[in-house]
C-alpha cells in the first residue's frame, strides 16, 4: 500500500517554516540582493561576500536610530531654543554653542528618518542622488561640529588663559566664524559629489558613506586629507587650548592657596575668584562635548582607514554600527548641558520644570556672584 501522505505535526511544519526562512543564509544569496538596480554601480564588489543579514539587526538597527532621532530633534531643540530666547545665555560666545546645537539638530533630523524606512525594506531606496546627499549631509555636520568645538575650546583659552589682556570676542566675530566654518566643511563634503572621492552605500546598504574600498590615490588621498582637516587638526588645537586652560586654572588655583595662607584665612573667594570658578566650569563642559564627539567618531574613521589600507574585513554588521555610532553624538551635547551647564539648567527648569532638575544652591551662587563681575564676559 502506497503512503500518500505524511502528517509530522505542528512542531516538524514550524521546524520546515524556520528552515526556509534561513535557507538564504547558507545559499548563494548575498546583502546585495535586495538592492534597486539603480544602485548597483555604487555598490562595492567587497558587499557581494556576505549573506543577507538577519532581519532582527534591521529591526534593531531602526528601532535604535529612530530613537536617536527624537532624542537629538528633541534635545537640541530644546538648546536652541533656550539659548536664543534667554537674555543671560545670549552672549557672543554662545553662538558658538546655538551653532553646535543646530548642526546636532539638523544632523539626525535628516539622517535618521531615510534610515528607518531603508531598515524597513532591509536596503537603500532612496536612488543614487538621495544616497550622495545623505553622505554629504552626514559628512557636513560632523565637520562643523568639530570645528564648532575648536572654536568654543578657543573662547575658553582665550577667556581663562588671557584673561583680562584677551581681546573681547564681539557677535559680528561670532557669526564670522561660525560662517567659515560652514562654507569651509562644506568645502570638504561636496568634494565628493565633484569627483575627488566618492559616496556610495555601506554596511548592510541602508546609509551612505565614503568609499573606503576605492584603492585609487584619488580616493585615498581625498580620505587622508579630510581626516587630517576634519579630524587630527581640530583635535590637536583642541589638545593645545586645554593644556594651557590647565595650567591656568592650576597656577590660579596656586596662587589662591598660598595668598589665603599668607593672610591666614580658608579662602579668598572674591567676585574675581567665583568668575573664575564659573569659567572654569564652563571649560569642564566644553571639553566633555568635545570627549564624547571623538569617542563617537574615531571608530568610524578606524573603518575608513581599515578599508582603504585593507587591514582588516570590514563587515556590513560592523561597518554599519560604526556609522552609527558617530550619528549617535547628536544626542549627547544636549545631556551634557542640561547636567553640567548652570545657567542653561536654571533657564530650563524656570520654562519647563517637568525637564529639568532645579539647580543646586551652589551653583546659583557661584554664577550669581560672578555675573556682577562679568556683565560684559562672554560666557559659553
């Protein structure tokens, strides 16, 4: 007699379902697949290696970006808003800080919304001019970050180590700056776009980024280059301006001992001296910013230089995380200051109390007792 048919049951059918469904991982199928034809000539032949990802990592991937994004719209929303609308942060050196915000604001604002609908359909959808501006844009802002933080890191040099001998920093000088800094990293984006280098999808094809596979020392060149503009300088001024910010505070800090000792008092806590605490608090925050935009960004520029010396295989897992990872600093400076800047947290208690803890007595004094002293200093 024939056996026509054979009912394994409920658990072999569901066995043969997840069989299927990862049938593609051990098949010819690659990351590319799913990729428009459109877009094929911008993929790199490095991506055709690699299986389909698990479709989890999509989902984590836009989960974990889309709530970046609100955070950053939110956060540096927040910002702006409170430092443009509050008499006492409107100083010329807080431009700089409106400008970073901004920068942060735009950076996710544009980015994260294009990555969740391409972790949706598990590739780039968008076409080849939509992937080149997103690149661009991705580029762009990070760069004026940077250079936004040297230029507050500047400030504080020139505040603290100066001092009274610094030549005042005015708003026209502000606006100045902050327009170079922006036609300057543009300078450096749309390169790409022209020709030297080149923007193409990464990861798992839901971003775009440079190419770090181009060999060409027309690439690598463009690659190096930037780094060392959009990377290695700013943070070595940084490096330069915080050491003698150090020294400063350290050898005022000196002084301030051995005179409270020479008097025989605990301290001499004048207008002058709280001033400088303030500034010196000011620095503190700066420099956190700055700390966590590097920590954010040198993996990514670690993937960069792996690729394009091919020192070790760049996953689309790996690759794609790293990207972003440096999209995450956007959401970072905004916590910074709503924990450590005093007089952002004051304004920010005093127009939305339900957002901000209430700041501590000492800090109120502190900027209080040095603002008589520095009506006119700017403050970031």
């Amino acid at each position: 007699m024939a056996i026509t048919s054979l009912d394994l049951g409920p658990g072999a059918a569901a066995l043969q379902a997840w069989g299927g469904q990862m049938a593609a991982y051990g098949s010819n199928e690659t990351v590319v697949d799913k990729a428009p034809p459109e877009m094929l000539h911008l993929i790199d032949p490095h991506w055709y290696q690699f299986p389909p990802m698990n479709p989890m990592w999509y989902g984590l991937l836009g989960f974990f970006i889309g709530i970046l994004g609100f955070i950053s719209v939110t956060g540096n929303g927040m910002v702006v808003y409170i430092f443009t609308t509050t008499k006492s942060l409107k100083t010329p050196s807080n431009i700089f800080v409106v400008n970073l915000a901004f920068s942060d604001f735009l950076l996710l604002g544009l980015m994260a919304p294009p990555m969740v609908v391409n972790c949706y359909y598990e590739t780039w959808v968008f076409g080849p001019l939509a992937c080149q501006l997103y690149a661009c844009a991705g580029s762009l802002f990070g760069c004026v970050s940077i250079w936004t933080m040297t230029m507050i890191a500047f400030d504080r040099y020139n505040v603290i180590v100066k001092g009274i001998a610094a030549k005042p920093l005015t708003v026209n000088g502000a606006l100045l700056r902050v327009f170079a800094i922006w036609m300057f990293s543009l300078l450096w984006t749309v390169a790409p776009m022209l020709g030297w280098g080149r923007y193409v999808p990464e990861g798992n094809l839901t971003a775009c980024g440079t190419d770090y596979f181009d060999k060409g020392w027309l690439n690598r060149s463009y690659i190096l280059l930037y780094s060392v503009f959009c990377y290695f300088l700013p943070l070595f001024l940084i490096i330069y301006s915080y050491f003698f910010i150090v020294q400063a505070v350290a050898a005022h800090e000196r002084a301030m001992r051995e005179q409270a000792k020479k008097m025989n008092v605990a301290s001499l806590r004048s207008s002058d001296a709280a001033n400088t605490s303030a500034e010196c608090k000011l620095a503190k925050v700066a420099l956190m910013t700055i700390s966590l935009w590097f920590m954010a960004w040198t993996p990514y520029l670690v993937i960069n230089f792996a690729g394009i010396f091919d020192t070790i295989t760049l996953t689309p897992l790996a690759t794609i995380w790293g990207s972003v990872f440096a999209k995450a600093n956007a959401v970072y400076n905004p916590i910074v200051y709503g924990i450590s800047h005093p007089k952002y947290r004051a304004a920010l208690y005093a127009r939305f109390p339900a957002l901000a803890c209430q700041p501590s007595p000492e800090d109120n004094a502190s900027v209080a007792s040095a603002a008589t002293a520095t009506e006119e200093k700017p403050s970031a």
